[in-house]
C-alpha cells in the first residue's frame, strides 16, 4: 500500500508540474477562472485516489494523462482560434468608457457598485469621475486608465528632460562573486574588482550587495 501511494504521489507530481508548463508562464494572478477550474480538477483527482485502494496506479496515471491531453488541446485551440477565446476564457470588458459608467456591462460581468469601489480603492481610486476608462480583465482584474485631470504630473508636462533609466545587476550576493551575471553584461571579473577597487573595497569578502547599471553605477552595502 505505501509503495502505491509513493507512486501515485510522485506520478501526479511530475503531470501536474507538465500541466503547469503548459499553462505558460504566468503569475497566479493572470490566471482566467478557466486555468483555475482544471488545477482544481487535477487536484481534486489526486486527493481523491491517493489513498483509495480500490484505484491502481495505473488509473490514475490514465486519468491524469486523459486531462493534461484536453488541457493541452483546448489550449492549441485558444491559441490557433482568436473567436474560440473569448468563449472559452472570457474577453475584457469596458465598465468605464470614456468617463461614462456603463451599467449594461456591469450587470452583464455580475459585478455590483459596492465591488467595483472596492476594487477601485485597492488601486488608490476613491470616485468613478477621477476614470477615464476601467476595463475589467479575464482573471477578474481592473485595469484602470485615469482621467487627464487627476493623472501624476511628468516630466513630459513639465518639459523636465530626466537621465534615462536601466536595469541593474546583482553582481556581489553575500560576499560571492555572480560570475554568470557579469558574462551576462560583457564585464569579467578583472573588471569587476578594478571597480570595486576603485569604490575602496579590496577585498570581495567585505561586500554583503553590489548592484550595478549603466547608468547610476554601482550600489554596494558593505558587511556590518
């Protein structure tokens, strides 16, 4: 029995893991209520047979299989055929156009007044006249665009000509030099330890974080 178990267990893991891969790379949050459904069906395989007897391995590596193959084809459909998506997964919907609320749409997506003020405070949004357009998404989220008159100012408006950003780059983590990070950046070590050298540490040990960009240079914490 408990050799049954370790193989159910492993055997689920390794397809749920393949399943996941297939969903892409996305945060949970970017999940469509759809991606959530067939998890929770996986899941709901595994929990239920695990510890049953009377299902073999090999039925539950069958069922598996089974649903990780729809999963598999109903996402190449999604993917070949933009007018099945919106079926399967849902599409945006415009709750606020253009400043004007559009209360046919916010009944149609079933989502009350008091739900959409809530999901306008977590955005830092306390009245629908500060919208110029909301748009609610697949997974369920806000997107929100501001009305002109209550955007943050830019340096655009003010005529402001800022330094240009970039990336920076870990490239000392715990007194450890990130040697794949600096073949990342075209630099190598002798590099590296002549700036350091330079910013006045000669030894890497003394270094807890140095990051690096292009643009702002290097920003180190030394070692308390």
């Amino acid at each position: 029995m408990d050799t049954s178990i370790t193989v159910k267990v492993i055997s689920g893991l390794i397809i749920l893991l393949l399943i996941i891969r297939l969903l892409g790379k996305k945060e949970l949050s970017q999940f469509t209520p759809f991606d959530f459904v067939y998890l929770l069906v996986i899941g709901g395989f595994l929990e239920e047979s695990v510890y049953d007897e009377k299902v073999s391995v090999w039925e539950v590596l069958y069922t598996i299989i089974l649903w990780a193959i729809l999963i598999y084809f109903i996402e190449t459909i999604v993917r070949k055929f933009d007018k099945m998506k919106p079926i399967i997964k849902g599409e945006p919907a415009i709750i606020v156009n253009d400043g004007e609320l559009d209360i046919k749409e916010l009944k149609r997506n079933k989502l009350e007044s008091e739900q959409l003020r809530t999901m306008l405070r977590q955005q830092g949004i306390f009245s629908i006249k500060e919208l110029k357009f909301a748009i609610l998404e697949p997974n369920g989220h806000l997107s929100v665009l501001k009305n002109e008159n209550y955007s943050p100012v830019t340096a655009e408006m003010l005529h402001l000509h800022p330094n240009k950003s970039s990336l920076s780059h870990l490239l000392v983590d715990e007194g450890k030099i990130k040697e794949k990070t600096l073949k990342l950046i075209g630099k190598n070590k002798e590099w590296l330890m002549n700036q350091l050298n330079n910013e006045g540490y000669e030894n890497i040990k003394e270094i807890f974080y140095a990051e690096w960009s292009e643009v702002n240079g290097f920003t180190i914490k030394a070692n308390s």
